[in-house]
C-alpha cells in the first residue's frame, strides 16, 4: 500500500511538471508573439491584415486606425485617409481629413471619395473622383483605383451596391490612353541655347514618365528607317558610331549603354557637349573639332501593358 502510495506520488509529480513547462511554453509563446507585434508598426500590420485570405476586422479596425493616427500626426493626410479608410473611420475621414484637401493634391481626393461612397453619398463623391482624376498623373490613377476598389470589396462585402456605383462611375470617367491621345500628349521639346553655351536643355513636357531615353550626336543618317523601332536604330547608330550621352553626364540611372530610365513629368535637365563621347573611338565631342548639326533622341513609355516609342531627329 505504501509503495503504491508512493507510486501515485511520483506520477503526479512529473505530471504537475509536465504543465508547468507546457504552461512555460505557452507563456513565452504568447510573449515573442506580442515582443513580434510590437517590433512591427502598425502601418505594416495593417497592410499584413488586410492581405490575408480571412479578414479579422478587429485587428484590421485597430491596426490601421492607429497607422492613420500616425500620419496624421505627421500631416500626411493622403496617408492617413487611407488607413483610416481601411480601419474603418469613415466619418472622420469625411468630417475631419476631408479639410485638410488642398487643391493639387491627388490621394485624399479618391481616399475622402471612397469613403463618400461607402457612406452613400455618391454625389459628392463623383466630384472627388473627377478632382483626383484632373490632378493625378494618367499613367497611375486608374491602377491605383481600381487596386483600391479590389480591397474595398474584400474590406467591406456588404457594401457591394454603392462599391459596384463608384467603380462605374470611375470606369465611365476615366478615358484609357490610346495612340491617338498619347502621340498628342507625347510632347518632348529639346531647347538649343544660344550662341556662346556648351550645352542643351531637355524637359519632358508630356504627362507622363519616359521609361527609357537616349541621346545621340550626329549620328550616321543612313541608318534610321521606317521598318525600325526606336531601340533598334539606337542599337545600330551605337554600333556603327556616334557621340552617346554618358553616365556621367546624365542625371537618370543607367541601365545599358545605349539608353537613359526614368524622366519624370514635367522634369528637365541640362547637359554639357563634352559629356558626349564617341561609342568606337570613345573621343569627346568638341565644338573645336566637330561641328554640331543632328541630335537624335529616341523615348520609350511603357502604359498598362502597351510599349510606345518615339524617335525624333533634330538637325541645325
């Protein structure tokens, strides 16, 4: 009896052992949990949330209406409309961000006309989305919306109806950018300065950002030709020789040796001759030596999965 007893005694003691270090565990489980949450900001625990295939709107409601909070403090009001439109805070949004719009901005404008529509108020909502529409750059805004409108209908199911009025509308408003419009858009001015400078001005006029340019002086005139893209005959007047823009004397990134990334609307830049160098003889361009009398300039947009060249050649 007394070793049975005994028997028992030792049994429960390595079962109370047993919970105590699973109870351990699920304490510091919970704790490096909670250390994680801690150690990330609540603009990327929202943005985890709200990808997740379940939405657990608690956390979602408490996570970006805390990232909202934060760049409001900050006065990024574009920022802060946008989680709050996540977490939530309709209201406030409409109430309160919707007075700190300024005229030229572009975000608030649909976040502020999100919330509108969510609210059923698609009049004035309609007027937002046309302000967002007039002050966006045409390349982004209609991604960006209709991105937007992908997590509004996760966000908020029961709001299909006006979420489905809103979108109609944005889609009836917003006119894609075909050929036609974009060769009217598509305006890049060169300025020739003066007798006496040693360099030229570039600004790109047109609404939308160049995704690759280059820059040729006096290049061979037998080799452009109508069966060519732009980015070919800049391959063939970089083989056969001619004076490139370099590196150096470019303020955008280079990604090849031929061509030029990223010129943003409305941007411009100056650029002196002698940054030109020959691309066999790798010699300078000098106005002692030579006499400057073609430039070729070769761009390339890329809009909603469609590529549009450009080549313009400009003789003195």
């Amino acid at each position: 009896m007394k070793k049975q007893l005994h028997i028992v005694f030792e049994e429960n003691l390595i079962m109370n052992s047993l919970h105590k270090i699973l109870i351990g565990l699920f304490t510091v489980a919970v704790l490096s949990t909670n250390l994680l949450a801690k150690e990330k900001s609540a603009e990327e625990l929202c943005n985890i949330e709200v990808k997740k295939e379940l939405i657990n709107k608690l956390k979602v409601q408490e996570y970006c209406s805390e990232a909202g909070k934060h760049y409001e403090e900050k006065e990024e009001f574009g920022s802060a409309s946008w989680y709050y439109l996540l977490g939530g805070k309709l209201n406030y949004n409409i109430k309160s961000l919707k007075k700190k719009i300024k005229e030229n901005d572009t975000v608030i404008y649909a976040n502020i006309a999100h919330s509108l529509i969510l609210k059923n108020n698609i009049k004035e909502a309609k007027e937002l989305y046309r302000k967002f529409l007039n002050n966006a750059e045409i390349y982004w805004a209609d991604e960006a919306t209709q991105d937007d409108y992908k997590l509004l209908y996760k966000l908020y199911p029961n709001q299909k109806k006006n979420l489905d009025i809103g979108l109609n509308f944005w889609n009836k408003i917003y006119k894609p950018l075909n050929v036609e419009i974009f060769n009217k858009l598509f305006d890049m001015k060169m300025i020739i300065p003066s007798k006496g400078y040693f360099s030229i001005k570039i600004r790109n006029y047109n609404p939308l950002k160049i995704k690759r340019m280059h820059l040729f002086l006096n290049p061979p005139m037998d080799i452009p030709n109508d069966n060519d893209n732009g980015f070919e005959i800049a391959k063939k007047i970089f083989n056969t020789g001619s004076f490139l823009l370099t590196k150096e004397g470019f303020r955008a990134p280079a990604r090849k040796n031929y061509y030029y990334t990223n010129i943003m609307p409305g941007e411009e830049f100056s650029v002196s001759y002698k940054k030109f160098i020959h691309t066999k003889t790798k010699e300078k361009f000098s106005k002692n030596r030579y006499q400057l009398d073609t430039i070729y300039i070769g761009l390339e947009i890329e809009y909603k999965g469609d590529t549009y060249e450009r080549f313009e050649i400009y003789k003195f």
